[in-house]
C-alpha cells in the first residue's frame, strides 16, 4: 500500500499506467474504485489488487459520459469518502500510417476522453472533497502538453488543455485542504507505449511510473514532470525562439499504430 490512503479512484485502470497505480495502492483496509471498458482486464486487476490485501469496486464505463461518471465516483464516494482520485484514462491517435494527418473524429475522441474524462473527475469529486476540507486529486497529462509535436496534434492538444485546465483548478484550491498534483510523464511502457513507431527517450516501465507519481501525490507535489530532461526541455521550449524548436521537434519523427 502506498501512501496511506485508505480509499482512492483510478480511472483507465485496465491496463498499463492505471493497473500499476491500482496494484500500488493495493493493500489491507484499502478501498479500490477502479474503472475501465474491458471487463476481462479490469478484473484481471482487481483480483491482483485483492490479493494485496484490497476491497475493490469495479464499474465497466466510459469517461466521455459525464452523467454515469458523477453517479458512479458519488456513489463510491458515498459508501468510503475518496482520499485519492486519479484521472489516468487517455488515448493517443496522431498520424495515419500513410503519414496523413489524424482526422476530426480521432481529434474530437482525445479532447473527450484526454480533456473532459478528466474534468469528469475533478467535477464528480471535488466538491465532496471541498466540503470535508481533505482529499488529493491527480491529473495525468503529458510531456507532450508543453509543446505540440507535427506528428501528434490532438494528443498535444488535448493534453495541455487538461493542463492548463489542472492549474486553473490548482490555483483555486488554496487553503481548501484539496491537494491537486499534475502529471506529466514522458515515455513509459504500455499497450500505448507499444502502439508508438519513433524514438522513446529515457523510457521507463508503467510501475516505475507509477511509484514517481505517487510518491509526487504523496508529498502534495503541485507537479510530477519526469523524466526531468525530457520535461524540462519541453517546459523551457516557449521561451526558445519559435522557428527553432518548429525545426528541432520536426526531427521527433513517429507514427501511432493502430491510430
Ligand atoms: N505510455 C506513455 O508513454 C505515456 C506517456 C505520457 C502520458 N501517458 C498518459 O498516461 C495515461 C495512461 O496511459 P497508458 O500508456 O497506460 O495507456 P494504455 O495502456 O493504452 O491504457 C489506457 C487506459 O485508459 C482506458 N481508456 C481509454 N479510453 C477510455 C474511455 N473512453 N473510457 C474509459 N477508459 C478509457 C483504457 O481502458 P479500456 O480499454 O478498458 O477502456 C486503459 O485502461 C494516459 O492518459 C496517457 O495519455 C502515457
């Protein structure tokens, strides 16, 4: 178990960074709500998240849907009040393999699902969480919020929309006893991971991952950006001049399978 927390919510939990956040958190006395649409894997999960110890509550749902997303995290929230919450559900389109851009559905799916599934969540939760004066909320974004990338223009979009919409949400927190820690990773391992043709620097696996944005969410961090070159990079590119880092992330070329 880490961290202490006695109850906690984890969207995406599945698979890859989600199920290692699930099995992470997994212990005695704990309360899981772990969400996902494959039923077979969300199981697979709980029942390694019950060997460790946990109680588990599973609903199969989309975080597109607003309404079922408020009844289930409420009623959760009503049977053991949430201590943590984690918006971890993403998708990653990009490119086709013929090179052409992403077209304006697969765009439209990464707002819903990067942006509003995550907004889902601070909405379902936060005021809950307001009223009792205790609860941490945990975000996950990207790198690839910091700067938009030629081979990915909605997945960037998306994500530094989520961002931008965590600090918003950060800022107004002070003093409420709300923690709020936004999370940007850059390459770890996962069926998205794999899905990914390009370069991968400073990858990591999906439970290393997991442990860093923790152990961030445990201290109360406002950020976990890692792996530190890699976001720093990103996060310092703005004040570059701009026709420079256009040329330096047109290097960065990637496909998305499967996109
Ligand atoms: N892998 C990387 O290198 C990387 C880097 C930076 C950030 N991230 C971010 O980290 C998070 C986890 O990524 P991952 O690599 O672990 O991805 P993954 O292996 O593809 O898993 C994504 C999870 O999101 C769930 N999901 C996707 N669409 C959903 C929807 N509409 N409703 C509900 N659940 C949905 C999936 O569950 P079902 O299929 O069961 O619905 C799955 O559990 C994502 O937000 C991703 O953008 C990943």
């Amino acid at each position: 178990m880490a961290g202490g927390f006695r109850s906690a919510v984890i969207t995406g939990a599945s698979r890859g960074l989600g199920a290692a956040l699930a099995r992470r958190l997994a212990g005695p006395g704990v309360l899981l709500g772990l969400t996902g649409r494959d039923a077979a894997a969300l199981e697979a999960v709980a029942e390694a998240c019950r060997a460790r110890g946990a109680e588990v509550r599973l609903a199969l749902l989309d975080v597109r849907d607003g309404a079922r997303m408020m009844e289930v995290l409420r009623g959760w929230d009503a049977e053991r009040p949430v201590e943590l919450a984690i918006a971890n559900a993403g998708i990653a389109a990009g490119t086709r393999p013929d090179g052409s851009a992403e077209g304006l559905e697969a765009f439209r799916a990464q707002i819903e699902v990067n942006l509003m599934g995550g907004v889902h969540l601070v909405e379902a939760l936060l005021p809950a969480m307001r009223a009792r004066g205790r609860g941490r909320l945990a975000l996950v974004s990207s790198v690839a919020a910091f700067r938009g990338l030629p081979d990915s223009p909605g997945y960037c979009a998306s994500k530094a929309a989520l961002w931008a919409y965590g600090e918003a949400v950060r800022a107004g927190l002070a003093g409420s006893g709300v923690e709020m820690t936004l999370v940007a990773p850059g390459f770890f391992d996962s069926a998205m991971g794999e899905r990914w043709e390009g370069p991968r620097p400073f990858s990591i696996s999906a439970e290393d991952a997991a442990a860093r944005i923790l152990r961030a969410v445990e201290r109360g961090a406002a950020v976990a950006a890692f792996p530190w070159p890699l976001a720093w990079a990103l996060r310092l590119s703005p004040v570059a001049p701009a026709r420079l880092v256009d040329m330096l992330v047109r290097r960065v070329a990637f496909r998305i399978r499967g996109a």
